[in-house]
C-alpha cells in the first residue's frame, strides 16, 4: 500500500504475480500484497482474490492464500476481494475484502478479514456488514485501513447511494464494533461535493492523513487531516498534479502497521 519498492524486485516475480493488486505493505522482510481476483477484468463478476507474500530482497513467492486453498474455516471462497492490508498492534494481518463486484453503480458491503501473516491461516472475521439491502450508514467497498493510537481502526468507506456519504469508519480495535465515522461530506450533496478518501494513515501530532482523490469536480489532489481530539478536518495540502491522488507516506511511517512512529527498523528484519 505505502511501500517504496525496488523495480528490480517485482519485475522478476514467478508466476505467482497479482493480476490486479491493490494493497501492498512491507514487515519483517517480507512484502504482502492483496490481488482483487485473478482475472485481469477489473470490473464485472469476478472470480475471488488472493493474498500473495514475498521475500522483499528476492522477490521469490513464499506463500499464497487463493480460491484453491481456501481452508474449510474459511467462509467467503466466492467473495474474497483483498483490498487494502495492515498489520495490527498485535501482529496480526488484517485484510479489507469486497464482497460485492457486480458491475452496478454501487459495490455493497464490506468486511475485515484476519490473518496470520506468518502462515496465512485465516483466524476470524473482524467486521462482516454485507449491507445487501444498500442501506445508507454501511461499510461499503472497504480499502485503506489503520490503526489509531489509541487501538481503533479507520476504514475507508463509500457510499450505498446518492442518499449516502462517503466516509471513514471507526471501529473498536479488539472487537470490531463499530464506533462512529468521519463523513467526508453531507448528503444529500451533488456529485461535485464528493471526496473519494484513499490512503490513510497516522502522522505527526497524532492526525489522521488522508488521500483524496479528486471527486470535487476538480482535477486537483488533495491531502487533508483529521484530530481525533477535536474531530475536526482540516486542508493540509493540494496537489495539482496528482489528480487522482492514492497513497501517501512519511520517512517514519511503519510500512507494515501504517503507525508513524520513531523506530528506524519500521518492521524490517528481526535477524
């Protein structure tokens, strides 16, 4: 996801490259990435994803969590759309999944899946809201994810409708109950008042970053912050010429947990 890669690591990559990747992080020597299905379709009814895990020096394939391994634990072998990935405060891999990729206007539903990045055993399911009935208030199209200081995940959200908003939502970080969001704008809004947040992740002075990719009726990118303190969202920056602004990161961003912090090995090897 925030990962400054080597081009000579990934161009050397075996068969098992994502077809359509979407997040990768980097932790303790390994790169973990999320491939969204393995067709190379990006839109329509696709088949399931997968997680995919790298030697970060070699780029050789150390393991791989597809729709032919699916263990018998694992309840949503057809709906498996890996998103965005973070390593939680307890070493676990947690997974934004979209489980709806019928080609209509509105994808539906979102969940967080957990995983053992050590071996990609599948230990639970964090958030499930499937939101079937396009109800507005839900976690729809889930990507990026952090978690706060304080524990709590943030979790990007689109809208369910034109009655909607888009938002990032915040959960409890030990047992995924929901707990309030941040609205990126108020409906009912035309279009021109959206704001598509992308990347997210904590930086100096405890705020929350956030990418946004246009959805202004603008070409310009914009990075803008939340205070968790006083609730309150506030410009930091515009890039004009990033239109369709993603990821961000800082020089002490961990870029396995996303935590801005001042541990200079941020994840890396342990040996």
């Amino acid at each position: 996801m925030l990962l400054n890669h080597s081009p000579a690591i990934f161009s050397n990559l075996s068969s098992g490259h994502p077809t359509a990747s979407d997040g990768i992080i980097y932790w303790r020597g390994v790169v973990y990435a999320s491939d969204v299905s393995i067709s190379d379709q990006p839109f329509g009814n696709l088949p399931p994803g997968r997680l995919l895990a790298y030697d970060a020096r070699t780029g050789k394939l150390l393991r791989e969590f597809n729709p032919n391994t699916f263990p018998k634990n694992f309840p949503f072998p057809i709906n498996f759309h890996p998103r965005g990935l973070v390593i939680g405060p307890n070493g676990l891999l947690y997974v934004a999944s979209l489980p709806d990729v019928r080609p209509t206007s509105f994808r539906l539903g979102g969940q967080i899946l957990v995983f053992d990045p050590e071996t990609f055993d599948f230990l639970g399911v964090f958030v499930n809201d499937l939101n079937e009935e396009g109800e507005i208030g839900h976690l729809n199209r889930p990507d990026s994810l952090v978690f706060s200081p304080d524990g709590k995940l943030y979790v990007t959200s689109f809208r369910a409708s034109e009655d909607d908003s888009d938002s990032i939502r915040i959960y409890d970080g030990h047992t995924g109950v929901f707990l309030n969001k941040i609205e990126l704008y108020t409906p009912p809004s035309p279009p021109a008042a959206r704001a598509f947040a992308q990347g997210i992740l904590f930086g100096p002075g405890g705020k929350l970053f956030i990418a946004i990719a246009g959805g202004d009726g603008t070409t310009v990118g914009r990075i803008w912050t939340y205070d968790v303190t006083t609730k309150t969202l506030d410009e930091f920056a515009e890039v004009p010429t990033l239109p369709r602004l993603w990821y961000i990161t800082f020089g002490k961003t961990n870029p396995g947990t996303l935590a801005y912090d001042d541990d200079d090995r941020h994840g890396g090897r342990r040996d």
